[in-house]
C-alpha cells in the first residue's frame, strides 16, 4: 500500500512513486461541487455464503472467482480472500435492531432502530426463532461495524460490517477486545481509542448440528504508530488517525447514512443455516 502522499503506480515492471504535490491537489473538489454524503454509498464488507448470488456464474451479480468464505465489497463489486483476510481499523460502533423483509416476499434492507424504539416490542417469534413484526418484516439484532478498509492498491476506505445471528459472538469478542487494549500517560491508565488499532479480518468455517458457513475471525495485529508529542504527532500513521476520527464522528452526527441501495439481503450478513 502507497504511505503518505505517494501512490504506487506500475508500469511494465517497475514501480513508479507519483507525488501528490505534482500539481493535483490544485484541482480536489473540482467537478463534485455539489456531491453531498446523500449521494454516497457506503460500502459493506460480507462473507460470501453458499448461496450469494456472487459466487453463481449463471447469476447477473456473479463475480469472477468468487467463492463461499470470501469478503466481498459491495461498491467495488470485489472479492477478497477469505485465508489472508483484510486489515481494518474500527471507527465506530453501534448495536441496532435492523428490520429486513422477508426473502420470500424479495428480502431487502427496510429501516433500522435503536434498542429502545418500541417497534421493538412489537414482534412475535415464528416457527424459526425469528422476530416477525405485524407486517411481516423481520426485526434482526445488529451489531455494526465503521471501519477505515486498507486496501492495498486504492488506500484507506469507509466501510461498514454488520453483524448478527451467530456472529454476534464475534462482535462481542471484538468489542471486549477493542475496550482490552490500555494506554498510560502522566495522569495513569485509560482504554485506547478503537481506531487506534490495527485489526486482521479473516474468515472460517464453522458449523452446527443444522450445517455449516462462514464467519468472521478477527485479531489484532498492532497499534497505529502516531508518533508522540515531541515530534508534533507526525508518525507515519497519523493521517489514518485523523480519517477514523473523522469517520466516527461523520457516523455520529448523522452526515453517514446506512441507506436501502446499500444493503443487498438478510442472507448476506450471517449465513449460518437456521
């Protein structure tokens, strides 16, 4: 991955750095004036399951060599491998109750709430377990994950992973890993900030005594270097700091929206057999 200002370019053999400062950054902004965080899509990270339509070669969503156990990125529309994994930096996260509709009447993504909204108190079990709301529509506990993706040829992206069913084991583990990691300054101890932290997202294969899918493994590989304060904070991951900062608090104030066209399926965010 390019650091700092360079990106990477290859031509024929050899790798080319291109510095930003060759006149670019004369032009940022031109042409999007009027682009605002409505006309974005953020992306969402998902296991591919047995029954994704990415990895169908006969289905018009099909991606080349996708397979089940791969990460798939909705906007770019590409895969990762599921062994290698991706690193990410947990921005931001929230617990919500995610209404979906049923994939029989089309599936899709309808709206999500807070714990405490009293649509939630609205549902009624079927025959799976399932909360079923009066219309219908399925009520999902959801945990989601904003994280800066490190891709290794396009840089830092805001992505979103979502969590529920059998993975919200993981997200709970992530969680307690997230509040496990302790800084000190002359004031004593404190729980590190989330997104001052490298984490490697692989998948894996897990199974019940109703079949078997993957989910999410997740380790922490390291501390963002930021530097310190007698070089003014100017580590070599600083500006990664600075984007998950940025990220969260765009997530908090609203300005990031979780909207319909982002989400595909219910089946996609945990496609453990029920």
């Amino acid at each position: 991955m390019a650091k700092g200002n360079e990106v990477a370019l290859k031509a024929t053999d050899n790798v080319v750095a291109l510095q930003a400062s060759t006149g670019f950054e004369s032009f940022v902004g031109l042409g999007v004036e009027e682009l605002t965080t409505q006309d974005m899509a953020i992306p969402f990270l998902r296991v591919l399951a047995q029954l994704s339509p990415q990895v169908n070669k006969r289905d018009g969503a099909y991606v080349k060599d996708a397979e089940p156990g791969m990460i798939y990125n909705t906007v770019a529309n590409e895969v990762y491998s599921g062994e290698q994994g991706i690193t990410v930096i947990p921005c931001r996260y929230s617990m919500r109750q995610v209404e979906w509709k049923p994939r029989e009447k089309g599936g899709g993504y309808v709206n999500s709430y807070h714990g405490e909204d009293p649509i939630t108190k609205t549902t009624r079990k079927d025959d799976r377990g399932q909360d079923v709301l009066p219309n219908g529509n399925l009520l999902t506990r959801t945990a989601q994950w904003f994280v800066l993706l490190l891709h290794p040829e396009n840089g830092p992206q805001r992505c979103l992973i979502t969590m529920s069913s059998t993975q919200l084991k993981k997200s709970r583990n992530w969680v307690t890993m997230t509040q496990s990691v302790m800084g000190r300054n002359k004031n004593g101890s404190f729980v590190m900030p989330i997104m001052s932290q490298f984490y490697t997202l692989r998948t894996t294969e897990e199974r019940n005594d109703k079949g078997s899918w993957f989910g999410w493994d997740i380790v922490r590989i390291g501390q963002l270097d930021i530097g310190s304060e007698e070089n003014g904070w100017q580590g070599k991951d600083s500006e990664l700091l600075v984007m998950g900062v940025t990220f969260s608090k765009a997530v908090a104030s609203g300005d990031v929206k979780v909207k319909e066209d982002n989400i595909e399926s219910h089946e996609s965010d945990d496609a453990a057999p029920f």
